[in-house]
C-alpha cells in the first residue's frame, strides 16, 4: 500500500484544526555556564479558540467578560454534522437535525417515528400481566 497525500492540506484547514483541536506549548529554556544557570526562560503559550478553551478548562486573560452572549454559546456543548461538516449544538444534533443540512440521528428518527414509545410500551407489558395473576 503505497503512501497517499491528501489535498485537503490549505492553510485554512490547519488554522481551522488549530482551532478546533488547539495548541498548547510549554518550553523550559535555561543557560548555564561551568553548571550555573545564567538565564531561565519559562514560555507557556495556548492557541485555541475560546470554545476549545472553555472546554479544556484554560485560564483566560484578566478582565475577559463571561457574561456576553458569546461566551455562553462557546461553552455550549457542540460537535460537528456528519453530513455538512459543521458544528451545531449537541443536544440539536442528536435529538432534533443538524440546522444545516437537516441530517437527522437515529435516535432522533427513532423518536420520531415512535419507536422509544414502543420500547416503553413493550417493558411495561409484563408489569400488568403479573399484576393480573
């Protein structure tokens, strides 16, 4: 199997992964000299988008507002449609469709077409039968 390049590799696919993924670096730098230390250097650097960060728990700058209407929506649980690729919130996805593309879950067509009222149905069959006896 021979090794394949994808073409999918723009810079706006690696900032927009940045994003999503985040970047997180930490570096010690230190200068000695005959074994003393002449210079320390102590660098720690996040990049990530402010939903990223929010759920990985990173701190934030001093004086950063968290009761903007976009801070809320950053931390709102997301994830991304399988169909369109974007990100929509949980919840919407699995429960409702993707407000995109209208992908709909398995779940959320089970849902729809009764089947978890037919689960619920079904197990407590057995409960009014033994009531019965």
């Amino acid at each position: 199997m021979q090794p394949q390049r994808s073409q999918d590799g723009t810079l706006l696919h690696v900032v927009e992964t940045l994003l999503d993924k985040g970047l997180v670096l930490n570096a010690d730098i230190m200068v000695s000299v005959a074994g003393v230390e002449l210079l320390g250097i102590r660098i720690r650097a996040a990049l990530a988008s402010f939903e990223t960060a929010a759920r990985y728990g990173l701190d934030f700058p001093a004086g950063t507002d968290r009761d903007t209407v976009a801070w809320k929506e950053a931390i709102e649980q997301k994830d991304t449609c399988p169909e369109c690729g974007k990100r929509a919130e949980l919840a919407q996805l699995m429960n409702a469709y993707c407000p995109w593309c209208g992908w709909q879950s398995a779940h959320s067509k089970q849902v729809e077409s009764g089947g978890s009222a037919e689960l619920r149905r079904s197990s407590e069959e057995p409960e009014k039968s033994s009531e019965r006896k």
